[in-house]
C-alpha cells in the first residue's frame, strides 16, 4: 500500500486479484471519486470479486490475464497504480482439486484459469523427455530434470499420470535420499513449480504485462509487483532498470540517441519482516519491487 501511495481520487488495477487482500486495501484508500480495476484468470477468484465487489459503482471486473489489460478498454484512459502480485494463490495452493500441491493429493492440472489452454496432465502425457527435462531445468533449477523427465516418459508409458499424488511419488523414488540430519524442500517442489509456470505460461504473461501496465500508468502512477521466484524477480527487475538507467556504453559502437528515463526505481527490493514471515510463512520469499511512472520528455 506505502508503494501504490493510493490517493482518493486515483484509478488503480489489481491484475491479480486472487482473494482480494490488496482490493480491499486500495478500496479502503479510495473516495468516492476513485476506481479499482481487478483482473485474475481464475474463475473463483473472480466470483469473490463479483460476490463483494460487484455492486459498488468503483470497481470494475475482468476475467483474464493480467498480460490482456492493454486490450482493456477500463484501463485504456490510464491508471494511477498497477500491482502485480505473482504465482499461485493460497487458495489455489489449498484446494486439492485444482492440482497445484503436492501435499493434497487431486488431479493433475495447475491451470489458473481451467477453463483454457492444456493442463498438466495433458501435457505430461505428450511431452518429450527433453522438453520435459528442459522446463524443470529452465523454471525449477531442478539439476536432477534429466532423471525424472526419463521416469515420467517410462511410467507413463504404463499407466497416466493423472494425479498430483502420483506424480509427487514418482519425482520423490527418482531423487537422491537426503543427508541425515538436514532439513530439504520436499523433493517433487521444483518440479511442481516448473510445471505449473510452463502450463500457465506465467514468464510470458509477466513480460506483456510489465509492457502495458508501463504504457497505461499516468505519470507519477505507481508499479508494484510481487514476485516468489527469482526468474519472477529477474523480470521484474530488470524490466524497471531498462527504463529507469541508461545501458551500459560501448566505445567501439557510434554513440545512441541519449536515453530518457520513463520509470525511477523506488526503494529497491523490499523483502518480508521476520514479523511477517512468522505468521505468513509463504512471505518468507516475496519480493516486492516498486516503480514510479515519469514525466514524458518534451
């Protein structure tokens, strides 16, 4: 909220709306005069919004990625504060039969809208070892991808994988026992992680988003954004130094045209307090990263 800095009269986008924590943040900032946009690919998400958001006159509702908010046209008059709040939702965590957890044993298919697109399951069962093998390297470091890419094309082969808790079991058999005596993440996180970043086409969607909410922010509109994974925060990161600080130069190459700044970096990454991590362990590795939209060069 201290980096939104809502004021009364402003106009605001929640691109990811999940239960509506931030929403009722920014509603409880904003006077009658204002307005809060939400978004989330999530169908039940969604109905909590239309559910308690849906009759008063500030907000509006979307049904989609955050990626599609330049095609919005309540968004197309600018927007004062954007946020970005990333990955998978505690209630999409929490509820076995959307297919995110490997503790909570339910189908196999991590999309957050379910609605489109292939879910896990689907793609598992088309997939190639090298391209599984490639997403759990690319989007979960997992350094044992090659391994258990081979093992899910081998038992696939005899029985589909259709469940989570098959798929947690399987990943688990291939892994290295752990050290005696050391705590580890349960083996199959990476993975799941991988998965359900390449189902959702979550990196893709980031890099359009971070695109269009730059280009709808007002000047002095405020971009905040939310990232649990470090390609998440690599993105987001590097997107506002590209507007923010000019590229490094190169003596052998003609001097460029000289680079005018659109966005200035507010504050640098901003991490949970150990208060905070303490009752919400899932904060212990948010990121948040804000930015503040510029005067246009004249």
């Amino acid at each position: 909220m201290e980096g939104l800095r809502v004021r009364e009269d402003g106009t605001y986008l929640d691109g990811t709306f999940g239960r509506g924590g931030h929403a009722r943040g920014v509603l409880q900032a904003l006077g009658s005069g204002g307005r809060l946009l939400v978004m989330d690919k999530d169908p039940d998400a969604i109905a909590v919004a239309e559910r308690e958001f849906g009759t008063d006159p500030r907000v509006s509702i979307f049904r989609g990625s955050f990626a599609a908010l330049g095609h919005w046209e309540a968004a197309a008059t600018g927007l004062d504060g954007v946020l970005f709040d990333l990955g998978v939702s505690s209630p999409q965590l929490d509820v076995a039969e959307r297919g995110f957890s490997f503790g909570r044993d339910g189908p196999l298919d991590m999309r957050m809208d379910p609605d489109s697109g292939e879910s896990a399951a689907e793609w598992l069962a088309r997939a190639s070892a090298d391209e599984i093998a490639d997403v759990l390297w690319t989007y979960g470091e997992e350094r044992m991808s090659r391994r258990i890419a081979r093992a899910i094309v081998e038992r696939r082969a005899a029985t589909p994988l259709l469940r989570t808790g098959q798929l947690a079991e399987l990943i688990a058999s291939v892994m290295p026992r752990p050290k005696p005596g050391r705590h580890e993440i349960h083996p199959a996180t990476r993975s799941f992680q991988a998965i359900r970043i390449h189902v959702n086409q979550e990196l893709a969607d980031l890099e359009t988003g971070l695109a269009a909410a730059h280009d709808a922010l007002r000047p002095g509109g405020r971009l905040a954004v939310i990232s649990f994974h470090s390609l998440e925060d690599r993105i987001a990161k590097r997107f506002i130094a590209a507007h923010a600080k000019p590229p490094a130069g190169n003596r052998r190459l003609p001097e460029a045209a000289p680079f005018v700044p659109s966005l200035r970096e507010i504050g640098g990454a901003i991490r949970a307090e150990a208060a905070e991590v303490a009752g919400n362990p899932r904060a212990r590795s948010a990121v948040l990263r804000v930015a503040e939209k510029l005067e246009a060069a004249a």
